[in-house]
C-alpha cells in the first residue's frame, strides 16, 4: 500500500473517528446542558477516587470512566503520525494531542456540555501514547521484516 493511500485511509479514520468522540464527548450520555462549570483541576483525584472507592461505582461506570478513556484514544496515536508525518516524533505528537484534548475538554466547561477534567487528559493522553508506541512498533517490525 502507496504513502498517499495510507495517509487518505489514515485521514477518513481520523474524520469519521473524530466526529463520533465529538458526538460522544458532547452529547450522548443523556447530556443535557448544565447550569454552572464542572471542573476537576487537580490530577489523579479522579482517576484516586475511582480505585479508592471502586464498591460506590457500578462497574460500567468504572470501565467507561478508566478504561474507556485510555482505550478510545488509542486510535489517534496511530493514525495522527500517519496522518501528519511530523507527529512521528513523540515530542511532537505529545504536545500536539494534549494541546487538542484540553482544547476539547475547555470546550466542555464552556459549554457546560461536560466537565473539564485534568484526569480525563491524563487519561486520554495514555490511551493515545499507547497507540503511538503500538505504531512505532508495527513500523519497526516492517522494517525489520523488509531486511530479512
């Protein structure tokens, strides 16, 4: 498969994949908009509260709020370096994702569609890392296979 092609299929990913979290970020869930801003500045309180009193949380809440928030982004770390081939750099691809999904969660409490959570950029943030390590390792099997 051509670069030009990867990168295409790469961006109808990223498009399609985008609009969906969108909408899942901004309106489903039941979301109605709220009357004041809900915010959580201070990092692991969260993420603590959930292992802490994990028996409060049913466990869907617990999977949705954990394990949904690393695994939803493990997409973007992907297809952002394929996409955007500066973003193979970590350092790059790094600042970019977490200068997004701020950007995002700001829009939440703005909008007060949702709650900024610096524990959601935590999270959402590993899930995206842990993308970008997978696609660093698929890329170097390749190479390594194309030498053999």
């Amino acid at each position: 498969m051509g670069q030009a092609t990867k990168r295409f299929l790469a961006g109808v990913v990223f498009i399609t994949y985008s609009l969906f979290l969108l909408y899942w970020m901004f309106f489903a869930f039941s979301r109605t908009k709220g009357e004041e801003f809900r915010y959580n500045l201070t990092p692991f309180s969260t993420i603590k509260n959930y292992f802490t009193y994990y028996d409060h949380f049913p466990f869907y809440i617990w999977i949705i709020n954990i394990a949904g928030n690393i695994g939803v982004f493990i997409p973007f770390g992907i297809v952002l370096p394929v996409l955007f081939p500066r973003l193979s750099n970590f350092f790059f691809f790094l600042c970019a994702f977490v200068i997004g999904i701020s950007s995002l969660e700001v829009l939440q409490l703005f909008s007060m569609l949702g709650s900024f959570d610096v524990d959601d950029i935590i999270l959402n943030t590993i899930g995206a890392v842990i993308g970008f390590i997978l696609l660093q390792v698929m890329r170097f099997r390749k190479r390594r296979k194309k030498r053999r």
